[in-house]
C-alpha cells in the first residue's frame, strides 16, 4: 500500500464530577417510557408512512448507486426499530466491518463504564500513562484525553508530509509494533485543556490505560489483551447484544482509536444506547450526563465540532452527534427526531466526502418527525 493511500486511510480513522454539560443547552434526549422498545436479541422492523417511504427511497438509492461512494450497509433506526435496511453484494445483517475512528465513540464509553464501576473515580484526575509521575504529560487528565485537547505535539489531519504524518508512522512506520511506545515520545507542545487536535494516539492510550485497570483488578501483570476482551465484552458488548472484536497492536495495546469490527445492525445498537442517554433495558449503563459530556463541545476555544468521542453539531443547535471513521463510516444521531442512522462503505479516490455523507444523514432524518 502506498503511503498516499495509507494516509487518506487514516485521515478520520472522534458518577462524573464538575462535567461542564448542561442538559438545557442541548437538544434534549428522547423521553424513557415504559413501553421502550430494547433489541434484545435483534432489531424489530417497522412499515414506514407511505409519505416518508416514498421521499427515503430515492435517497438509499442515491446511496447505493455511487453518491456516497461504495456504500455496503444502510441502517436506519426510527423509535427503535428498524425501517430501513440494504446492503451491497457480498455482505448482510452478519457482516462484520471495520469502525476506523468509530473506535473513538465505544473507546469514550468504556471510560464511561469504568466509571460507573468506580474503576475510574473522577475523569479529571490524571490518566494512567507511560510517563514518570514528575513528566508533565503524566498528569494529562481523562477528561483531556477523551475531548483532544492533551496537548502533545501530534500531527494527523491535514498533515501532506508523510514522514511527519503522526498517525501514519505510528500505526504503519516506526510505531507499528508498539504505539504506545512511540506516543511515549511525543513532546508536550500547549498546555492540556487550551488547545483541540485531533488525535488517534490519545485513543490509544486511552486503550492502554483502561487495560491497565482491568489488569490490576484482576492481580495480572503486565497487560494481558485476553482480559481486555473479556472487560469489553462482559461490561458493554454483551450488555448490549453487540457481536464485535476489537483489536490490538503487536504489542499488546488495544488500538482504541481505530480498530473495532461489527456489523451494521450492531454499530446501531451502540448508536441507539446513546440515544437512550446510556440507558440498556431499563438499567443504566452510562452514568448519569455521560451522553451530555460526550456530545457537549470541550473548552477548547479552536474548535466547536468534538466532544467526548464523538462529533458534535457545528451549527449551534446542539441537534445531533456522530461517530465518524475513515472512508465515511458513520453512526449519525438526531435525538430531535428518536433516529439513528449507520451507513457503512468506502469513499475511495472519488469526489465524495464528508460534506456528501452529513448532508446525506441530514436529509435522511429531516424526513421524520420532531419527537421534541
């Protein structure tokens, strides 16, 4: 693979104390009623009104004929059910695909179900890390972690130079075989908390970390991936009916930045559990505001478009959140109108890219109704 192509790979591969959300200034989550509609084992289906069928058809054929690219699944979760649903030849229900910085999204909750368990006191002491205790960069809190505002020299998005390209030569270069070893050293260029910079490293280490607390509550060391997966799967996947893997480099080192693999339907029920304020079945599985502080922009003054893990809206309206990886993979959320959109696929070398793909989920979710 080319380094051009390794680039454009990577190029988007986003119980709590004094959290800075406020739930009146966001759109406000849809309302848990006792007739909740959960997808236990898997997803109810639903016939849509006639009037939204007739304005979304052309639209998934848009998408699926080359307007957003090779798009392989479309999933659309209205009110908790699924109401629309295809996929490209060669994959189904069952496909497993690659969440490139999708990643981020489920990393941020794991930090979230680490609190919830008290594995995680409070996301504004300092984050476990590679540093001695007196190197600065070792009192980088979660908080700044999870919004990127670490403040490590990193270059990522919109780096042309490959030699420099952070992300490129720490998954394909020189930190290939240990990326926490090569974020190790990454100088500290502003002071965490002033400054967002948009970092696949940081969700790495976010990853090591929370291995490295799953690893002493079970009196292991050093960092056994085996119990990461089994952290993973018992405390968010398995909770969740979510058949997904994550993966981790040579090292041992959970890449939280890039690697989890899942099918549509199941990056949808990820989706819909933020949807659902963190909330599974009735029981709570985020702690209380989680979904606020990870959809609420960071203090960070150069920046209005990421929160805690997750993309935010940029237009002031506080509508709608989104986990967004490489080559537009994409779960799109509009509280407003009780939907979830996932779309999967490839944009490639074409001219198709994020503009198409966010006009593409807002034109999809204008076609239903405000629930608030």
């Amino acid at each position: 693979m080319k380094f051009k192509q390794i680039l454009v790979l990577l190029f988007f591969a986003g119980i709590l104390i004094n959290l800075p959300a406020k739930a009146s200034e966001l759109i406000a989550l849809p309302e848990q009623g006792d007739e909740q509609i959960w997808p236990v084992n898997n997803w109810q289906e639903a016939e849509l009104p006639v009037e939204i069928k007739s304005a979304l058809t052309p639209l998934i054929e848009q998408a699926n004929n080359g307007g957003l690219g090779d798009t392989r699944s479309i999933v659309i979760i209205h009110q908790g059910k699924i109401v629309a649903e295809t996929y490209a030849d060669g994959f189904d229900q069952n496909t497993k695909q690659i969440s490139w910085s999708m990643a981020k999204s489920i990393t941020s909750a794991l930090v979230g179900r680490a609190v919830l368990l008290g594995l995680i006191e409070d996301i504004d002491q300092p984050m476990p890390s590679p540093w001695q205790a007196d190197d600065p960069r070792a009192k980088i809190s979660w908080r700044q972690w999870l919004n990127m505002t670490d403040g490590l020299e990193y270059s990522e998005i919109g780096e042309p130079d490959f030699t420099k390209n952070d992300v490129v030569q720490m998954m394909f270069g020189k930190g290939k075989f240990d990326t926490v070893s090569y974020v190790k050293g990454l100088p500290l260029e502003n002071p965490p908390g002033t400054n967002w910079n948009y970092s696949s490293a940081g969700y790495h280490l976010i990853g090591n970390a929370l291995q490295r607390l799953t690893t002493e509550q079970q009196g292991n060391n050093p960092i056994d991936p085996a119990l990461m997966v089994e952290f993973v799967d018992s405390k968010l996947f398995d909770v969740i009916g979510m058949d997904a893997q994550i993966e981790f480099d040579p090292a041992g080192t959970f890449m939280g930045g890039s690697l989890v693999w899942a099918s549509a339907r199941d990056f949808a029920k990820f989706g819909y559990l933020y949807l659902r304020d963190g909330i599974w079945k009735g029981t709570r599985i985020l702690p209380e505001y989680w979904v606020d502080f990870s959809r609420t922009k960071t203090p960070a003054k150069n920046s209005d478009i990421y929160g805690g893990g997750w993309w935010i809206s940029a237009d002031n309206t506080n509508a709608t959140f989104s986990a967004q990886g490489h080559e537009g993979q994409i779960i799109w959320i509009d509280p407003s109108r009780d939907i979830v959109i996932v779309r999967l696929g490839l944009i490639g070398n074409s001219d198709i890219g994020w503009p198409q793909i966010h006009e593409w989920c807002q034109q999809v979710a204008e076609l239903f109704p405000k629930t608030n």
